[in-house]
C-alpha cells in the first residue's frame, strides 16, 4: 500500500473558506501532501442552485482523480448539503469527507439551551439541516441565522473593516438577543472572522467550528484504508477558478505564503 499511501488528498472548497480547514489537516496530518482547489470565480454557493453546485463538485473531484488524489475532502459545508451523496454514489469506493454545522456538540455544550447557527442560505434551507436538527436538537432551541454578504468580504482578503465590522454584528445581534451562548460557525469562511466575532460577544458565548473535526474524520478514514502518508509531506498546491494572482496575494493572511498557485482548468 506504500505508493498508494503517499498520494496526495484533495481538499476542496467554492472560495478560500476551506483553507481554515486545509489548516486543520496539516495541523492534524503533516505528512500528508495537499491538494487545494477554490471555486473562486464562482462564488458564492450559498446562493446557488444545488444541480449548479453538484455539477461543479463532480468536475472537481474528478480532476483530483485525474492528479492521483487518495481522498477528498468537501472544506464547504454548502457543498456537502449538495453534493456529497451524489459524489458517494459515483466513487463509492474513493474515501470523501463532507462536514456539517456542529449541530451535536452545540447541543451538548449549551447551558442557556439556545444556539445559534451561522451559515448560508443554502446550507439553512437544506433537507440535511432539517434532518439533523431532527436528529440532535430536539431538547434545545436553534436560531439560525443566514449572511449573505461575509463570504464575498472574506474572499476580497477583508477581515476587519468597518463594512465586514458591521454586516457581522448584524448577522449576530439577533443570535444574542435570542439568548444564545453557543453560536455554530456553519460555513467554512466564517473562522476567519474569529478575531472580530470574539470582539462582539461575552466572553461566555462559545464559538465551535468543525475544522478539527473533519481533519480527525479524514485521518479515521484513511487510516481505515491503510492509506495515512508516511511523509514526508510535499508542499501544498492551488488551483482556483477566478484569478491565480488574487488568490497568491490573499494566501498570506489566510494560509501561509506559496508560489503554487494555478487556473483551475475548468
Ligand atoms: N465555505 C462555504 C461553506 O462552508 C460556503 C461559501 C459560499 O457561499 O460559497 O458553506
């Protein structure tokens, strides 16, 4: 299994979101090598139709197929609402990683029994997220609350000015007013956004994402299939769909600083 072990993962993602999972990942498995690919150019999901978004989750993952990709993790939540049972269907022997807002633990950590949940429009609207709200938050009230708006900042490498300031504290007003103590980051961009959020709410309110979670849940998977990278690691590489250049100037506020940044070529 050693050749089959040292092939790379794909981790995917509509924009840069995904990268404070790809983090995650590296945290968890550094002798994986990693595979990036943004959706950048046809940002956001949130707002678009699940066939547009299934369509484009089959062309990625079969172009990391094609670079010899072992796994494939979806780095969006969105995404996965949309597409990870389609994309199971079609490579049901090929390990792939979806994530979902941390529903559970948000329901065993709150003590007020209210819990906010931070995402978009197409994850809120989701059969999956009523499925499981049914599922773990039957003994606690969830607010949800879509954002419209915060991806698209995040994506422009804004993380702190006073517009991105103030569509957030919109978006968490009704959450605390609501008596929320624990608010879910529901989408993979929003963890970017960590420093301002904390800055807006009590020091009791507790913030849970789901990076590290899908990193152990990929590390479970390939350990499974006896295909955990023995190292060491080659150099993460990018592709994005909108432009290289945006995406090389963004990654050292968001990732670390890296040369390998190309058109994704679809
Ligand atoms: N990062 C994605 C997520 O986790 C969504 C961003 C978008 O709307 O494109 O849901």
């Amino acid at each position: 299994m050693a050749d089959a072990a040292a092939a790379p993962v794909g981790v995917f993602d509509s924009g840069v979101g995904g990268l404070s999972v790809l983090a995650e990942i590296q945290r968890l498995l550094p002798n994986e090598s990693l595979l990036y690919v943004g959706d950048c150019g046809y940002i956001p999901y949130g707002e678009k139709s699940p066939a547009f978004i299934r369509q484009r989750c089959r062309m990625v993952a079969e172009f990391f197929r094609e670079q010899g990709a072992k796994a494939m993790v979806l780095a969006c939540n969105t995404a996965t609402v949309a597409a990870v049972a389609d994309l199971r269907e079609q490579y049901p022997h090929w390990p792939i990683v979806g994530m979902e807002p941390a529903v559970k633990p948000a329901a065993a950590a709150t003590r007020s029994g209210v819990v906010g949940v931070l995402a978009t429009t197409g994850t809120l609207q989701s059969a999956k997220f009523v499925a499981l709200l049914d599922r773990f938050a039957n003994d606690i009230r969830v607010v949800t609350q879509p954002c419209p708006g915060l991806v698209e900042c995040i994506e422009a490498g804004d993380l702190n000015s006073p517009v991105v300031r103030e569509m957030l504290q919109g978006y968490v007003k009704p959450l605390l007013d609501a008596g929320c103590d624990t608010l879910i980051l529901g989408c993979t961009h929003y963890p970017f956004l960590k420093p301002l959020l904390t800055q807006m709410i009590p020091a009791s309110v507790a913030i849970i994402d789901t990076g590290a979670a899908v990193a152990r849940q990929l590390q479970r998977l390939l350990g499974e299939g006896e295909l955990l990278a023995a190292g060491p690691a080659r150099d993460a590489q990018f592709w994005t769909s909108a432009s290289p250049e945006h995406l090389r100037n963004i990654l050292p506020m968001l990732w670390n600083k890296s040369d390998s940044v190309r058109s994704f070529p679809m």
